[in-house]
C-alpha cells in the first residue's frame, strides 16, 4: 500500500474507533495498561488512612457462610462464620454488625427473612421473618442506613414478578413496605446522607427502552425513582463516596463474536451527569472509597486466568496499584468456595 494510502487508512481507521468508544456511552478516564500497574507488596507502603479502611470478602463453603473482614493493611483481621448461614451479606457502616439473608422453614413451608449478626458478641437475630410462603413472596438483599440503626431491603411478590422496598429498625420494629415504581427494585443502597436509595432496575417504561439491568435512584421514601444508565447488559457494586454526590459502580456487558465478559469501573453524579469509565477490565468490582474520595479500592482481574486480586486507582483512572500481599489469602480464600 503506498505511504500516503496508509496513513489516510490508518487515520479512517483511529477515527473509528474513537467513535466507536464514544458510542459506547462512558468515556475512559485514562489509559490503564497492565505496565502500568505498581505492585505492593508491603502494607506499609500505604498511607495510614488507606491501610485502616475495612473491607469485607464472603464465601460459601459446604453449605456454611463466612465472612472475612479485614483493614487494608490486613492488621486488624477476623473471620467468622455465620451461626445460621445465609446470604446477601453486609457490613454496617459502624462495623458492629453484619446483615443477610436466608431461607427458614416455618410451619413446613419455606419462608425468607433478614437476620442480623453482632460483631461484639457474635450472637444472632431474625430482625424479621416474612408470614407468607417462600413461593409467593421473597425478602432479600439487606443494606444497612447510615447510621446503622435499620435496614432497607427488597420485597418480591412472585405473582406478579415485582419488586418493591422495605425497611426496618434493627430490633425488628416499624417495618415500612415501601411501593415503588415497577417492576424491579433489588440491591438497595442507601446514599451516606440517607436521601437516595440506588438500586438495580431494568428501566422498563422508559424511551428508548435500555437493554439489561440497569441502575435507577430515587428519594428515601421512594418517589422520584429516575433511570440513571442506559448502556451495558448489567450494573451493580455501587460505592458512594463521601459527599452524597457521586458513586462508584461496575458496568458488565459481553463482547464481541464469542462473548467474553468485560466489566468497567466508573464514576457518575447521583443525577446521572458526568459519567467516565476509570477502568476497562475482565473484572473489576469497588469494595470501598478512600474517605478524601480519591482512591477505589477494587476485587479485580485484567486477564483472564486470575479471578480475585485486590487494587487501588485513583478516581481520575492514575495511579494503579496492585496489593500483591493479598494474593495468597485470597488465592486460599476463593479455592474452595462452591
């Protein structure tokens, strides 16, 4: 091909791709290469505010749940063991209590609840028991408020396939079902300043209809539910930062002829503007937010081959650092996990 021929087709070929990127609805913050990453492999290379933040992991081995909770720093590390099993696992705010669900068998019928665990004395609480059967209505999906004093969960009515909120003090008192707009409300997560819920939807009703699930917010008490993305085939691991104003989520979608499975890190404003991908990788779930809102820390893999290791990128999508000390508890953690 002659030398001008090339470039021009080299250039065609660039522009294309960009819109092709641009098409896809979340623009890159910055290019991440796998040289790029920074390996740690002492904790005490972090700063002391980012070794103290606590994260959490989850297994389910031979049909029991434990739970590993642990600073980044892996200092101040214990691991337990649900007494009564269970599901949907998460940590309060104030890192007493440990919230799940699971299935009890009542008056030989299955029926769902939520259950508490206290992290100070290791004892175990149904906050509440669902009175209707297993195979018509399900309870799921426990998140803690803010302040740790209640919880907000999903309600599915089987008949219909729908999908409205709840919630509830910790000592099991004033349960509000909360109906919300139709028809899929899972995963609820309260903003830190208790005035949104996030939650996994299917943007069902909306022009253009969005493909996959999507993620919509509304008000605390449920109204003002509005549809935030409108790309990818799923979303989910939602990390607000500090202010209220911004979260952190992943986006999945599969690829290409064959299908490979891709997920990007990235960064939006509770309205639903400003949206940027921070990364573009195999996996890539946040776990926690650095409490300046600068740093994600992420359950990640770039390639195939590798399904758990832990990083930090700063939120501009710089600075990649993989922490290389948690390789082999993780590899041990994940080995057996059913």
């Amino acid at each position: 091909m002659p030398r001008n021929k090339k470039k021009r087709f080299l250039f065609l070929l660039g522009m294309l791709i960009c819109i092709i990127l641009v098409s896809i609805g979340c623009s890159v913050a910055s290019e991440t290469t796998l040289s790029s990453i920074t390996h740690i492999t002492n904790p005490a290379e972090l700063p002391e505010d980012l070794a103290k933040l606590k994260i959490f992991f989850t297994k389910y081995q031979n049909e029991e749940t434990y739970v590993h909770i642990t600073s980044i720093d892996m200092t101040d590390a214990k691991t337990i063991k649900l007494i009564h099993g269970g599901r949907r696992v998460a940590l309060s705010p104030n890192g007493c209590y440990l919230a799940f669900s699971r299935l009890d068998m009542v008056e030989e019928e299955q029926r769902s609840g939520i259950w508490v665990h206290d992290l100070q004395d290791g004892t175990e609480r149904k906050v509440i028991g669902w009175p209707e059967s297993f195979n018509d209505v399900h309870i799921d999906d426990p998140s803690f408020s803010p302040d740790s004093e209640s919880l907000v969960f999903d309600v599915t009515w089987l008949d219909d396939e729908t999908t409205d909120l709840a919630t509830i003090n910790l000592d099991g008192s004033n349960l509000q079902v909360i109906d919300v707009e139709k028809p899929l409300n899972n995963f609820p997560k309260y903003s830190p300043d208790g005035e949104k819920i996030i939650v996994i939807c299917s943007g069902i009703g909306e022009d253009p209809v969005p493909m996959g699930f999507q993620l919509c917010v509304m008000s605390s008490d449920g109204t003002k539910r509005e549809l935030l993305t409108r790309t990818g085939d799923s979303h989910g691991a939602v990390v607000f930062l500090s202010n209220s104003q911004q979260f952190i989520y992943t986006e999945s979608e599969s690829r290409g002829i064959i299908k490979k499975h891709r997920d990007s890190l990235c960064i939006m404003d509770i309205d639903g503007e400003n949206v940027s991908c921070i990364l573009d990788w195999r996996i890539a779930k946040a776990l926690a937010i650095s409490d300046d809102g600068d740093e994600v820390i992420f359950d990640g893999s770039p390639e195939q081959g590798v399904t758990h290791e832990l990083y930090i990128i700063n939120i501009d999508g710089t600075n990649l650092r993989h922490l290389q000390y948690f390789d082999e508890f993780l590899e041990q953690w994940y080995q057996d996990e059913e």
